[in-house]
C-alpha cells in the first residue's frame, strides 16, 4: 500500500517534472525566439533613414545630365564619371592594353605639369584623381577636400583634355603593366581565370584581361593612346554622379568647367555580342603547382533591366550568394567541411550576362565536392526555393541596403552607376519595393530557366585532374 | 569569403590619406571604460543609418601554446558555431537575416569579430556578441568540421599564393625563436592535431571583457552607445587578466640572407626588413618612422620611387612600409620589383645607393613638404565608418590611449630633421632579413 501512492505520487511527480521541463523549453523558445525581434522592436536606435535625396542636375551651358547627393557629413565631395562602352572589349585585336593603358596614364603629367610634378600636386592639396577600365567601361573618380575644390576641378580637366602621355612615362607603365600581366599567372587562381576567359569568350574582347596581352601592351605608342581619348571621350556616352559638400548650382557648373568641350557623339564602333557556348560539359586543365583544385562555374543570366533580374537574384542568392547561408555552402562547406569557401553571383557583362561561381578544395575532396555542387544545381533547377527563403533572402537584401552609403566615394560611384544603368532618380527609393514584389512563383519559374542541368560549364585546374574525373576533356 | 585573416597589417592607409585642417582631432571619437573593464571607443558619423561594431581580443597566434599552432583562429571559426543561448550556426544566419556583413579575422596579436550593419540592427549585433564572450559551446562535430575548414583555409589562401609562401619564410627569419615566426593558421600537421581543449583554454584565458576593446562606428551618440555597451556587455563579469605583452627583446640582432626560388613566380622581387620600434617599444620614436617611411618610400613622390623607378627604371616598382602596431616590435622594411634586365643583386646595391643619397638630400623643407602631404586631407579616415573602426582599434589595440589617437597631427607636426635622421640610423646596420624570390629556371 505504501508503495502505490509512493508510486503515483513519483508517477505524479514525474508527470510535474516533465510539465514543467516542457515549460522551461518552451519559454526558452518563446524567449528566444521573442529576444531577436523584441531586441529589434526595442531598439532605442530603430528609425533612423537615409534621408539624401538623389536629383537629376543639368549643367547650364553643356546640358550634361549627372545624378547628385548633397551630404555636408565631412567637408569633402567626390565624382565619378563613366564612359560607357570604352572598355578593354573594345580595345582593338593589335592593341589589346589599349583602354587600360591609356587610363594609367592619364595621371602621368598633364598641362604644365610632368608626371613627378603633377602627382605631387595632387598630394600637396590631397586631391585624388584616377582612372580604371573594367570589360565594359572606362571611368573617372574624383575626391577631393572642400577647400580645394577649384584645384581638383582644374587638374581633372587637364588629365582629359592636356594629358601629357610622354615617352619616359608611357614606357615605365608598359614595363609596370607587362609585370602585372606575369603576376597573374603567379596563382593558380589567376591561371584560372585567364583560361577560363578565354575558353567561354574565345576570340571576342571579354575573352582577354582588362590588362591586355604582352604583344598588344608592348606595341602602344602615344599615339595610340590620343586617338584612344578622341574616340571615345564623348558627351553621349558620359554618366556622372558626385556626392558630398557641395551645392546643386555648384555641382552643376562643376560638370560644365569640366567636360563641357567634349565632343557630342562618338564615331568608333559598337562591338558584337559573343557567342557562348553554355551546354553541359566539364572541362580540366592540367595544373602541377596548384596544391589545390579550383573550380569555376558559368551558366546563362540576365541583363540589369530584364524583366528576370530580381527573380533570378534572388535565386542566385539562396544558391550561392548567401555567404556561409547559402545552400551550396551549407552542404559543402558547413555540413562536410570540404572546402573554404564556395559561391556564385551575376556578372554584368553588357554583351554577355552570366551567372559565375567557384570554389577550391584539396584533391581529395574535390570528386565531393562536385558532386554536392552539381546536385545543388539542379535542385535549384527542380524545386526551387520555399517560401521560407524567400523571406529569408528579402530580409536581407533589405535590411543589407544601407550598407552600401558608408563613404561619399561609394555613393558618387553609385549615383554614376545608376545612370550609366538607366535605373532612374528615384531608384534608391524604389529598390526595396522592387525586392519586396518579386513572388516566390517567379523565382521558382526562373530558377528553372537558369539553374539547368543543360546549361552549365565546370572549369577545373589542378594537377591529375584527368586520373581523377575520368572522361572529361582535358587541355595540357 | 568570410572570416579571412589579416596577414598584414594595414596601416599605411594612415599615411595615404593625408590636413590642413586645424581641429587637432582625427577622428571626433570618445572613449569609456565599462564597469567590468572593458574599453570602449565610439566614432559618430551620421552619413547614414548604419554603423561598424568591432570586438577586438588581445590575443591571437602568438599567444598559442608551441606546438598548438592554429588554436587561435581555430576557435574564431567555432565562434560562429553555437552559444547555450544560440544554438549552432543560427549566429550566421540571424545576421544574415538582418542583413549583417558579418565576419573575423585572427593575427599575431589579437581575434578580431566585426559587424557592418544597419543601425536599427546594431542592438542585436551586441546582443550576439556579448552572448558568445561568455557562452560558447563546442561540440565535436562542429570541431572536427572546423578544423578541416581551417585547413582547407590555408591550402587556398597560403599554399596556392606563392607569395605568401615567401613571405611566411621572411617572417621565420625575422622573429627567429620569438612567437611572431610561427604561421597564423599553423602549419597543416599542427592544424591537424588540434584538440577542443587547445582552444578551449584560449577561450576561457583570454575572452573577458577586461581583455577586450569595443570599437562602434556610425550613426550613434557617444553617450547612447555607452549605455547600450553597458546593457549588452556590462553584465558579463570580468575574470582572467588583461593580455598586455611585453615587446621581443633579441630581435635585431640577426642579419639574414633568404633567397628563394619558386616554380610558380614570374616576377622577382626584393625586400630589406629591419627592426624597428612599435608603440609599444619606444611609443616616442613612431612618428619620426612614420615620416621617413613616407619620405623615402609612400607613393609615387617619394624618393626612392622617383629614383630607382622613374628617373632611372632600374625598378618597376618600390615601396617602404612601417609597421608600428605589433606589440612585440615594429619592422620597417623597403620591397622592390627589378626592371627588365636587372639583376636582384644590382637593385639590392641601387637601393643602398638610393637611400644614401635620398638622407643625404634630406633638409628642412623636404621635411615640411613630407609632413604636409601627411597633414593634408586628414578629414578622409573618417569618411567611411569601416575604415575608422578598423584604424582606431588596431592603434588602440597597439596600446594607444584615445589622446595618443586624436593627437595624430600635432604628433607629425613635432617631428624634426634630427628625430628623422636618427631613425634612418637604422638602414646605415644590414637588414635583419635580406629576402629575394625569383623564378626557377629562367623565367626571367
């Protein structure tokens, strides 16, 4: 008898324990889950925006059109200038360096100045002056104090249109750029990516770095680089943002003073899209010094104003772009341990968007590893994602946007951008609305498109790459 | 990728960017201390709503047990792999979801963990933070999966960089038996071995708040970050010590030749590294440093660029760098690209000539010319959030009080010929590490 009550009073007590162990967890979840959106919710600094306005600015004489941000945070202001369509894809077959070439040494000495003289000017006011091409574009960037404005207006107008390009210095940046062009054959990831540029684009301009081959670099004369500026330093293919201490009216007579003698319209020619080829194939290249296998990934996307874009962004992002989030890092790097890194992201290559990614692992993970990104693929392709990632990628593409405004040269670069792109005035205030429309339906429709099993080219570099992967083709 | 290590550091951007401005400080900051011991410096800037939330640990590879190379940045990866409170990798993903960029870095002396986010987020990011300073959990599975990460880590950024390979072979010469020798990552054997309770100990040793400086940039008050950094981290309790380390003592007195041949270099290169004082060596040296590295070797101006590289193309590229943050002592050291055509050997004898006459040149007003470039522009560091906090913390990290940091300017100002002459006494000794790569075979 004493045993029974003793029984039910434990089986009792057990029951209460369980009970209150199941309450404990659940308040734990319940407060666990409440502390990161009531910490969020709570947050004595929520509300705070970004209040700069973008306005479309017109200079009076030109009629030049820039995008312009007034932000007084630090007394400096900064611009950016694009000419489109003036990049190392265009550079000539005899002549590829050209556009590159001709950027370096537009800071090389300018009107009265030589190049030692015109760069110690620059550092005596603290002006900042330089110029780059990518594929597809030459660009310009400016930051300078407030004060010494005047100055930095007067020098980046000499570098366009009194450049000095003198022997000494053009041969001293073609001996600096022929080094760089070794350099990048110094990693094997640099192997990789000039290989991979010219299997995909063959013998069209994206198929070459931006830096140019050593035959091409080595015949530029100033002559070359003259005719380049002519051809393309153009009124029609000018996109501008500035940004910082500066008044609307200022800014607009800053774009005059500058690039108000350019000349209306370009003459040189447009070049043709290439002609990829994405069906299905893995293709190795032989590689004895690499320690690892790298790997890069190329399937078809799409340009920044096609209807796909976000969808596909999207998609792209739970794929590959999520860092350590995404699923090809889930499974590959965070589930097995087999690699660094993994990841894909859209290039925007005007002639020839595509979605491009990589990784690298050791020999003895790599048949894994290709394996879990091959399998992920096509998941992506068949099933798309769920309504939870949706969610989860909008939160971040949202609550990530801020980010980008941290210096008065990011956003110039931006303003410049988003002309150069044609996304409107108002895009800064519209991209979240953009993100938020986008239905999980669409992504899904997308990711069938693009993420297909047809469609997608693996490019190895490694050593024994053939022993390892059997039939595939392999370059020597 | 994420949490990449700083393998050099970075302060040159000091010296790059450069004031005529009048207000003495550089970058507006303030600075507190918590009641648990904990530093805190704040550096507003209300561009836009976001705001960089650094923790700066003073520990890192150098603290490591001999022969637990790599337990360092072992456990910054397993920082990322669960709390009692944040189970497994949801750290990663609730920063995602907030939109975070969020990441770590380890070096010699100090783990880094950092958060660019939007300031409505800032809050959580502390949350977080303060979280794992007391309640990491390591489980075997995410250890072994770590360890194999960190590995793969040094395949991909050290083994497939040539570069790097030489430049881990400088160091050994340099530091000798001194910690600073050994590889950041560890070597693969070491990374192999580790065991949960290598890094364990570093955790429990080293992670506390009085062995910790909270850096927070961005669109926040002083006063209201102090009273959040006292919510989230004021709680925790401090315990262990402050890691303050004592600089090397017989480093210097070695002079070595390195020359290394590596299949995979196009290019060769050269460099000379000397010993030379850090803030926390001989605090009171650093600016004149700071003012011959720029003289002789910063930007495409400087002396020894305009001699070997533009007037006579002996080089195609030359550059000094001053390391003065490194607790065990500063390096400064010049490294140099050959042009076409010349010998490793010429260039190393063009140099020498180079910086002689470069000192001998040296007067007054190429020192005022040198300190203006320096002074002017100042107003820049603080333009960009990121960049401040990563500035700020690395010189406070150095040992710098929040004066030492505001009082750049004046500091370069008091610097004078006969302090810059003293310093460049260091280049008229050998270098304690001559290194020279070249490509095998004959590449060149």
């Amino acid at each position: 008898m004493s045993r029974r009550p003793h029984y039910a009073q434990k089986r009792h007590r057990g029951w209460l324990l369980i009970l209150i162990i199941l309450l404990i967890v659940g308040a734990w979840f319940y407060t666990r889950s409440v502390n990161i959106d009531k910490i969020i919710d709570n947050s004595i600094l929520k509300g705070r925006t970004f209040n700069a306005k973008v306005e479309e600015i017109i200079a009076p004489n030109s009629g030049i059109k820039a995008y312009f941000i007034h932000n007084n945070e630090n007394p400096i202001i900064s611009m950016e200038f694009i000419f489109a369509d003036s990049g190392s894809a265009y550079d000539a077959d005899n002549k590829k360096g050209l556009a590159n070439l001709s950027a370096q040494m537009l800071t090389e000495g300018a009107g009265n100045l030589d190049d030692f003289h015109f760069k110690e000017e620059l550092e005596k006011y603290a002006i900042d002056i330089n110029y780059s091409v990518d594929k597809d574009d030459f660009s310009g960037r400016l930051l300078t104090i407030k004060d010494n404005l005047p100055r930095a207006i007067e020098l980046l107008r000499q570098t366009l249109f009194e450049p000095r390009i003198e022997y000494n210095a053009l041969q001293r940046v073609q001996q600096q750029t022929l080094q760089k062009i070794a350099r990048l054959r110094e990693s094997p990831s640099g192997r990789l990516k000039e290989a991979v540029s010219g299997k995909i684009f063959k013998h069209h301009g994206y198929g070459t770095s931006v830096l140019g081959t050593i035959e091409g670099v080595k015949s530029i004369k100033a002559a070359d680089i003259s005719d380049f500026l002519s051809r393309n330093f153009t009124k029609d293919k000018l996109f501008i943002g500035i940004a910082g201490d500066i008044s609307k009216t200022e800014a607009e007579q800053l774009i005059d003073k500058i690039f108000s003698a350019l000349p209306n319209e370009r003459k040189s020619k447009d070049i043709s899209s290439p002609s990829v080829d994405f069906s299905f194939r893995i293709e190795n290249i032989e590689d004895k010094a690499a320690p690892q296998i790298l790997s890069t990934i190329i399937a078809p996307s799409v340009s920044r104003l096609d209807k796909d874009f976000y969808p596909l962004y999207i998609a792209n992002y739970i794929f590959g772009g999520a860092g350590l989030n995404s699923r090809i890092n889930q499974s590959a790097r965070e589930k097995e341990g087999l690699t660094y890194g993994a990841y894909t992201g859209l290039s925007l290559l005007q002639k020839s968007p595509h979605l491009v990614g990589g990784f690298s692992t050791t020999p003895d993970n790599f048949a894994r590893m290709q394996e879990i990104f091959i399998n992920e693929w096509n998941i992506m392709g068949q099933k798309g994602i769920s309504n939870k990632e949706l969610k989860f990628a909008k939160n971040y593409l949202q609550s990530s946007y801020n980010l980008r405004f941290d210096d008065i040269s990011s956003l110039a670069s931006i303003l410049a951008n988003m002309q150069r792109q044609d996304l409107g005035a108002d895009f800064l205030q519209k991209r979240n609305i953009y993100i938020e429309k986008v239905t999980l339906e669409r992504v899904n429709k997308v990711a069938k498109q693009y993420f297909s099993p047809e469609k997608l080219v693996i490019i190895n570099l490694g050593a024994k790459l053939n022993e390892r992967n059997g039939n595939e083709q392999t370059d020597k | 990728m994420k949490k990449k290590l700083l393998l050099i550091l970075m302060l040159c951007t000091m010296s790059l960017v450069v004031s005529k401005t009048s207000k003495a400080e550089l970058f507006g900051l303030s600075g507190y201390t918590l009641n648990n011991g904990m530093r805190l410096i704040v550096i507003p800037n209300h561009k836009a709503p976001i705001a960089k939330h650094m923790l700066w640990y003073k520990v890192g590879a150098a603290d490591e047990k001999i022969g637990k190379g790599g337990s360092a940045h072992l456990l910054e990866h397993l920082m990322f792999r669960g709390t009692k409170k944040i189970k497994g990798q949801d750290f990663n993903r609730i920063m995602e979801e907030n939109g975070a960029d969020s990441n770590a870095f380890t070096s010699q002396d100090m783990t880094v963990y950092h958060q660019f986010i939007d300031i409505s987020r800032l809050e959580l990011a502390m949350f977080l933070e303060a979280d794992r300073m007391k309640n990491l959990t390591i489980d075997n599975k995410s250890f072994e999966t770590e360890r194999q990460i960190v590995f793969q880590e040094r395949k991909q950024v050290v083994e497939n960089n040539p570069l790097y390979r030489f430049h881990e072979a400088v160091q050994r010469a340099f530091w000798q038996t001194h910690p600073y020798s050994r590889p950041i990552t560890g070597t693969e054997e070491e990374i192999l071995k580790l065991k949960i309770k290598d890094v364990k100990s570093i955790y429990k040793k080293y992670y506390n708040p009085n062995n910790a400086i909270l850096v927070i940039a961005g669109n926040i008050e002083p006063d209201v970050a102090y009273k959040l950094a006292e919510k989230y981290y004021g709680a925790i309790p401090p315990h262990g010590k402050s890691n303050n380390k004592l600089p090397a003592e017989n480093v210097g007195q070695t002079s070595i030749s390195l020359s290394m041949k590596l299949p995979d270099i196009e290019i060769s290169r050269v460099l000379r590294k000397y010993a030379a004082p850090s803030y926390n060596s001989g605090k009171e040296q650093i600016y004149a440093y700071m003012v011959l590295s720029k003289y002789l070797g910063e930007g495409e101006t400087s002396k020894l660029y305009d001699n070997l590289v533009v007037q006579r193309k002996i080089a195609t590229t030359i550059s000094t760098d001053y390391n003065y943050t490194s607790l065990g002592g500063g390096s400064f050291t010049i490294s140099a690209t050959p042009a076409k055509g010349v010998t490793v050997n010429a260039l190393l004898r063009e140099i020498d000539d180079a910086v002689t006459s470069a000192l001998k040149n040296l007067n007054n007003q190429e020192l005022e010319r040198v300190k203006t470039q320096m002074l002017t522009g100042l107003v820049y560091v603080k333009d960009n959030p990121q960049d401040a906090a990563q500035i700020v913390g690395m010189l406070a990290l150095a040992g710098m009080s929040d004066a030492e940091i505001e009082n750049y300017a004046d500091n370069i100002k008091q610097v004078s010929l006969a302090d810059v002459k003293n310093a460049a006494m260091m280049l008229q000794k050998p270098a304690q590490v001559e290194g020279i790569v070249e490509p095998e075979g004959d590449k060149r």
